[in-house]
C-alpha cells in the first residue's frame, strides 16, 4: 500500500492542495449539473445536508433519503457523503502543516505523530495495524468518528496525511455502504437499529479494545 509510505511533506502538501481544490470543483460542477438536469425537489437541502454529514448527526444523514422531501435517496446522499468526508479529510490534512506552527496544540500534534512515525518505520506491521485502525475508527457508528477525528487519530498513531486521507475514505465507503444497504432493506427501521444503545457500546467496546491492542 503505496500511501503508507511517508511522502516528502511539501510534495505532499501540494498534493493534498491540488486534490482538494481538483476534487471540489469536480464536486461542485457534478452537482450543480445533476440539478440542472434533474430538477429534484428542494435542492437547497443539499448545503444542509452535508454539512450534517460533517458534523452531527454525521452519516446517519443517508436515512434522511427516506423521506419524502429529501433531493436524494439513501445512496445519492451516501454518495454525497463520501465526497464530503474525503473532501474534508484532503483539506484538514492540507492544513496539518500550518497547524504544527501553532502554540499548544500544534506542537504536541506533531511531536506524537513523529514519535508514533518512528515506531511505524521499523514495524511496518503495525503501519499496516495502524491504517486499519483508523479506518475502523472512521468506520465505526459514533460521534466524531468522520474525518476531522479520523484526520487527528491518523497522526496520533503515525501515518502520513495521505494515508490517513485514504483510510477516512475508506472507512467512510465502508458506513455509508452498510447504511444504504441497511436503509434500502429495512427502510425506517434500520435508523432505529443503527440508534440503538447497544450499538453504540458495542462500537465503543471495539474502539477501546483496538487502541487497548
């Protein structure tokens, strides 16, 4: 897995940048054409849906797609989704090298993750531990688990930003699959399914247990 080696960062910055600023335009002619065309009903939603798909209720937006008002469906939305996550994910990694200049935090930030990098260097098992980790963690059906959590645990545990990038999307894909199969299924019931406590002590033992690991 090509993105687990450590890139030179201001190449890798500059690849971050160009991706994110390539995949935004991409996104926004894509929508705003698919609007154009198929004139859905309350188009104006989308700006606020994805901006749930960010912050909270998070990925559970996809089962929105079920009522009646909603400009998309589970899987138009699970798409909108993805794009938003990674969208997210490449300019939070973009703006992690500015953010390691700052006081408190930023030095902190990167003294971990060059302390976790070392680690990750000589046992390329646990590199390969760690970007799964992540991904699990993105995965998982818990409040901030999306990208901006998973961009800050990708540096905890040492990966490079583009790896972390790859992992948030993957781990994303991976929720937003399960919940547009779920929703298509199940329909209503699946969200009660998904908001059961259970589920959520169950994803929290698995977190817990991983990081335990």
């Amino acid at each position: 897995m090509s993105a687990l080696v450590p890139p030179d960062p201001p190449r890798e910055t500059r690849w971050l940048l160009t991706a994110f600023v390539v995949g935004l335009v991409l996104g926004l002619a894509g929508l705003g054409a698919w609007i154009a065309l198929a004139r859905p009903d309350n188009p104006g939603q989308i700006a606020w849906l994805t901006l749930f798909f960010l912050t909270v209720p998070g990925k559970y937006v996809v089962f929105w797609g079920l009522n009646p008002s909603s400009p998309l469906g589970p899987w138009g939305l699970a798409l909108l989704g993805l794009v938003a996550d990674t969208l997210l994910g490449l300019g939070l990694a973009a703006l992690l090298a500015p953010l390691g200049r700052l006081r408190g935090l930023g030095p902190w930030l990167k003294r971990a993750h060059e302390r976790a990098a070392v680690v990750l260097r000589e046992y390329p098992g646990l590199r390969r531990m760690a970007f799964w980790g992540v991904t699990l963690f993105v995965f998982l059906p818990l409040p901030g688990t999306g990208a901006i959590g998973g961009t800050f645990a990708g540096q905890l545990m040492g990966l490079s930003r583009t790896a972390t990038v790859v992992a948030i999307a993957v781990g994303s894909a991976m929720t937003l699959v399960a919940f547009g199969l779920l929703a298509t299924i199940m329909g209503a019931k699946a969200q009660e399914l998904i908001e059961d406590p259970k589920v959520a002590v169950v994803s929290a033992l698995a977190l817990a247990l991983f990081i335990w690991l």
